[in-house]
C-alpha cells in the first residue's frame, strides 16, 4: 500500500515510518521541517506541508491509499491555547477533507488518552473505575483533548458521508528510549509519594504504538472505531491494587486485570478488533531503579533506535 504519514518527524511519526518501511510498504512523510532537496530517498518519501493550509493538505494526500495522522501540538502547556486547538482540529478538517474529496480508503487518526478529560483539567477529578475503557464518558476541559474529541467526530462525520474507513487509536503515555528514565523514573523509584497518575500508571512503548498503527491501516473494519492502545503493564511496577488503594481509595473501583501489576488503562478492544498485542515493557529498556540500561542507551547514543531510523529514512 501507499501510505502517508503525517507528523513524521516526531516520534510517534518516526516510529511508524520505520515500522511501515519493514513490513514492506510505500511510504511518505509529511511535516513542517523543509525537505534536504538533493537527499534523494533513505527508505521513505518526504513532503513538506502544513496541513492547517487545505492546499497543502490536498496536495500531500493526492494518491496515497492510507493516511495515519500523527501530526499535532502533542500537549497543551507549551503553546497559547489558541494555538493548540486550532492547529490540531483546523490540521485534522483539512486533511479529513482531503482523504474524502480525494478519495483515500482508510485515514487511521492518532487520537489521545485525553479525551477522557482527567490529563489536563483545570478542575480535576478521575474515572470512577480502572482499568479505563472506551466506555467511560468524554470530558475533556483543555484545548489538546477537545481537539482530539472533535477530531474523532471528523471521522464519525466523514464516513457517514463518503466511503472512507476510519480508526482514532488514543494511545496513553507514549515512551521511547529517550524519555523512559525521565517519564518513568519518579513512579519506578518512589510511586507512593509521587502525585497520583490521572491515568492510573498507564504508559505505551512508541514501536508498540506503531505496530498498532500499522494494523490499523492493514485492517477490513467499516465505519469509525475509537481504540485505546496501552502497555500490559503499568509504569511503576507495583500491583495496580496497591497504587490505586494507597492514592484513590474506595473512589476508584477495581475491575477484572489480565495481571497483578496491568496498566489503569485497557488494551482490551484493540485485541479484539485489531489483533494487536503490546509486547513490549519500560523492563526492556530501565533498570527496576528507573536508569536507562546500557543496550537502550547504546542504541541512542549510536543513532539505532527505531524512532531515529524512522527520521533517517526521510532524509
């Protein structure tokens, strides 16, 4: 298949450029950084746009089969509100209007834990129950996760009204070698005393998320389906039941786990409809102490990881 990614520079983006590249398919990659005009191509072509441009838009999804839509300001804290949620939702409209207009046959769209609301709100406040699933109601307060809400009703919107096929995959944490020790570290060395986890010590690995990604545009499913995609296991290493009783209490409700020590959030739905197993954990690249471990940092340092390669091939 022909498949557009957009965001590729980012790690998310990078990641699955280098996972589509080895399973065989034609890929390009979109983002804002200009394009190296006598690179020629490492493994995947590269488009400059800016998909808040509807032009751009049109013009970078012409004659792909697949869009996975990773591009966005990834969090709400960095920029001015404005400019988070009009970047994301205007970046989505224009390049689900494309796929519709153009004629693309399935737009996978990177959705977030976030519309769940508990990440980012102002009044705080957490789900009734672990681990999450889709079930459980939407409320998002912040520009980042009310852009990824209303960029799933674009899909809803989008099939009802064309032959386009989509899935938003709402990944939770998402971790690769170069932010394990810094993301994980704190709930590894000391998750008691560490500020409660508003998504239960939920974390995904960036080449599991991108195995997800792959198998949703490889995918038969009709419609619009929103999945959320999660590590096995949570971030601190400790039974969930111990982490949810010591920080929330009765306030919180534990369900069923696959596993004494599973994420808050379940990947439940994504095997089912997917296929799609994590197998990956924060074990395979920290020690029990939170420090990178000498074969991630290896692969780092020389320019390996998956993420890096990913970025490479665009050059």
């Amino acid at each position: 298949m022909q498949i557009l990614v957009t965001g590729a520079r980012g790690k998310v983006g990078a990641a699955t450029i280098h996972d589509l590249i080895e399973a065989g398919h034609s890929v390009t990659g979109c983002d804002l950084a200009p394009p190296v005009y006598e690179g020629g191509h490492s493994g995947a072509q590269y488009f400059q746009a800016d998909l808040t441009d509807p032009g751009d838009a049109f013009a970078v999804v012409r004659r792909q089969d697949v869009v996975i839509h990773c591009a966005a300001l990834p969090e709400p804290t960095r920029n001015a509100p404005d400019k988070v949620f009009g970047n994301n939702l205007m970046a989505t409209f224009n390049l689900v209007e494309a796929c519709v207009r153009v004629g693309v046959d399935r737009l996978v769209n990177v959705s977030s834990e976030t519309v769940a609301g508990m990440g980012f709100a102002e009044r705080p406040f957490h789900a009734p129950y672990a681990p999450i699933d889709e079930a459980l109601a939407n409320r998002p307060q912040d520009p980042y996760g009310l852009a990824k809400l209303f960029a799933e009703q674009l899909m809803h919107a989008a099939v009802a009204r064309s032959d386009l096929r989509a899935i938003s995959i709402r990944p939770t944490w998402v971790q690769w070698e170069g932010n394990y020790a810094r993301s994980l570290g704190p709930w590894l060395r000391d998750p008691f005393d560490a500020p409660p986890s508003e998504s239960f010590w939920s974390y995904v690995d960036v080449y599991d998320l991108a195995h997800a990604l792959r198998l949703a545009a490889e995918c038969a499913l009709d419609g619009h389906t929103a999945l959320y995609v999660a590590a096995a296991d949570n971030g601190a290493g400790r039974p969930l039941a111990e982490l949810i009783g010591h920080h929330f209490g009765e306030d919180v409700s534990l369900r069923e786990l696959a596993r004494e020590d599973a994420g808050g959030i379940s990947g439940a739905e994504a095997e089912r409809l997917l296929g799609f197993r994590p197998t990956r954990s924060w074990r395979d690249y920290l020690t029990p102490e939170g420090e990178l471990l000498d074969a991630a940092r290896e692969r780092l340092a020389r320019g390996q990881t998956g993420v890096q390669l990913g970025r490479a091939a665009l050059s």
